[in-house]
C-alpha cells in the first residue's frame, strides 16, 4: 500500500503509521502502538519523540510505593528523530563525518560511562548515506540506569538528520529490528 499525502511519499509498513512533518517535508512510519510527541518544530528544526509502551503487570495486592518506584524507575524505550536545516553544507563525507564526531563529543558530555562499540559510515538512513555509532552509557538523569543506544547520523541537501535509538540493555536487541524498519522509512524531499 502506497500512502499520499503533502506530496510526501511512502510505502507503508503493517502495525505502523506514518509521520509526517511539511516543513521539513521529511516523513516516517512508526509503530502504531508507540507514543508520538513533537518536541520542536520550527522553520529550522524538528525534534519528534516515539516512546514505546511501557507493560508492566501488578496483582492488586502489591505495596503503592513499590509499584510507584518502579514506574519512576521504569525506562522507556525511545526513537528521537532530530532534522535540523543547516546554513551552509560543504564537501558531504567531510561533514558527515564531522558531524559523527560531534555526536561522539557529546554523548561523552551528557552521560556518564560511555563505551563506543561500533562506529561505521556504511549504513543508509532511507536511501541517505549514513554513519551508525553503537554504545552503552550510564544515564544520570534517570537514576544511574545503565542503557545501550544508536545513532544514525547523515545529511541531505541542508539538512542534518540524526535518529538516535536509547533502551535499557536488556531491551535493545528486542526493539532494533523495529528501529531499523523506522530507519528504513524515513523519508526527505528537497
């Protein structure tokens, strides 16, 4: 099934729905069962968050507080897609890898414990040349957890596109073939 809309377009993924942001004039699909929450869209920037849902069951006789904590505790399971217009793009491969090194600086300065398990410029976001960094990380906003996340970085046109996948490490692999369909969606049109 093809889907048309604001001159957008994209082939559509069972269980998934479609995403899409005409200023950007970028589309992705999603699982349709995950939460959607535009951060920031303005002329030059768009920050769009995919949470998947949290499940957790409870027998009726559990302790309030207990149950509380662990919610709060809880880490969701995130994809952010950042698209940022940039002012001037100059030779692709130089920018594309400076802007993986960017990305490398700050996950250094935002998390605790980094460890950089893969780093490649092979990989394709759409059709798009990429980079793909892998690495686990303590996360210090969210009590200590101890996470696994990737990002996949590229550039088209004017534009920096960055969708940066985050779990809890015993949840990463069960989600990443559903993050790498994500991946394989995302659509722009200069």
């Amino acid at each position: 099934m093809t889907t048309t809309s604001s001159a957008i377009i994209s082939t559509k993924v069972k269980g998934f729905s479609l995403y899409e942001n005409i200023t950007h004039k970028a589309s992705i699909e999603y699982p349709s069962a995950w939460n959607k929450h535009e951060l920031l869209n303005n002329d030059l920037t768009i920050v769009v968050m995919f949470l998947a849902p949290i499940t957790r069951f409870f027998s009726s006789r559990e302790d309030s507080k207990i149950i509380r904590d662990m919610i709060y505790n809880e880490s969701s399971t995130t994809v952010v897609v950042s698209i940022k217009r940039s002012l001037a793009v100059h030779d692709t491969s130089n920018t594309l890898q400076a802007i993986t090194n960017d990305q490398m600086r700050l996950l250094n300065i935002c998390f605790d414990n980094v460890n950089l398990l893969e780093t490649s410029y092979d990989r394709k976001l759409g059709e798009i040349q990429a980079s793909k960094l892998v690495y686990t990380y303590t996360d210090p906003l969210q009590n200590h957890i101890d996470k696994k996340g990737m990002k996949i970085i590229s550039i088209q046109g004017h534009k920096e596109i960055i969708i940066t996948y985050s779990s809890q490490n015993q949840d990463f692999d069960k989600f990443i073939s559903t993050v790498d369909k994500m991946v394989g969606t995302l659509r722009i049109l200069e």
